[in-house]
C-alpha cells in the first residue's frame, strides 16, 4: 500500500522558511550541516548527488552538485509517493500539490512564477535562491536551487533540450 501522507501545513512552512534562510556558499562541505539541521539522513554520497532520507524513506531527497562541484540544489519530498497509474494516486499527488503550494504560499508570500501542466510548479524567487514546489509523477518536492541553476534549467527547457 502506498505512504499516503504528507508534510502538515506547519512542516510545510518550517521547510520553506528553513530553506529561505540558509546562509551558506552552496559547498558539498556545509551538506551534513544543513543535513542535521533539517533531521534529514544520508543515505548515499555518489558522483554529484547525495541521496537523503527526508522523512519520507529511501530516496525521498537529493542533494544535487554542479559539474563545477557546488551545490546547486536541493530537492526533497513533501508527501509519500503513490502511482501514477491510478486515479487514485494522482488524485492524492495532486491534492499534496495543493496543500504544500497553499501552506508556502502563507510562509512565504504570493508566488514569483507559476508554471502549469502535467509537472507543474510554484516558485518563489529570492535574491540568491529560488524555493519551489514541484508536481511530480508519483509525489510532490519542495526544492532550493540557485537562481544559476534555475535560469539554465528554464533557458533548457525553452530550447527543447
């Protein structure tokens, strides 16, 4: 049977403001740190990712690293994951995106951009930093990435890449 629960609204709006105030320079070094700070657990170190723990089992969040070896984001799962070939499941998924979009949205304000579609997205952009919320398949994340990252992110998906 599927973990179908997600963040409480609380949860929610201590992960975003969490992550909005990080003071840090992005360097693998700090992962542990941020990583204790969240009650998050390290799973796995390979090649430019570190796979976490985030509450939600195995591989419910990831850091990610640039090939320039800093890290560009972080993204981890605001709910269980549930299949996609269900009504069921995506009914659930989308429900999670709802909740989690809503209960940023009273942490942190109105959104700075709002990307619909079958993997749509809330973002709130910072000086620095843009935190997300994604509509995935089968679960819902909540990301910090840097502003770098995301402007690549977007010019790659206008190009088609």
């Amino acid at each position: 049977m599927a973990d179908r629960r997600m963040l409480p609204a609380s949860e929610v709006a201590d992960l975003v403001t969490g992550l909005r105030s990080l003071r840090w320079a992005w360097d693998p070094v700090e992962i542990d740190g941020v990583v204790e700070r969240f009650g998050w657990k390290v799973e796995s170190r390979l090649g430019r990712s570190v796979r976490l723990d985030a509450g939600f089992g195995m591989a419910s969040g990831f850091f990610y690293l640039s090939r320039s070896g800093k890290v560009d984001r972080i993204s981890v799962a605001a709910c269980g994951s549930a299949s996609a070939e269900s009504a069921g499941g995506r009914a659930y998924v989308q429900d999670a995106f709802a909740q989690v979009v809503a209960a940023a949205t009273r942490a942190l304000g109105e959104p700075t951009e709002r990307i619909p579609g079958e993997s749509a997205e809330v973002r709130w952009r910072g000086h620095e930093a843009t935190i997300g919320v994604k509509h995935q398949w089968v679960q819902v994340n909540v990301f910090l990435a840097t502003n770098e990252y995301i402007d690549e992110f977007d010019r790659a998906v206008e190009l088609g890449i």
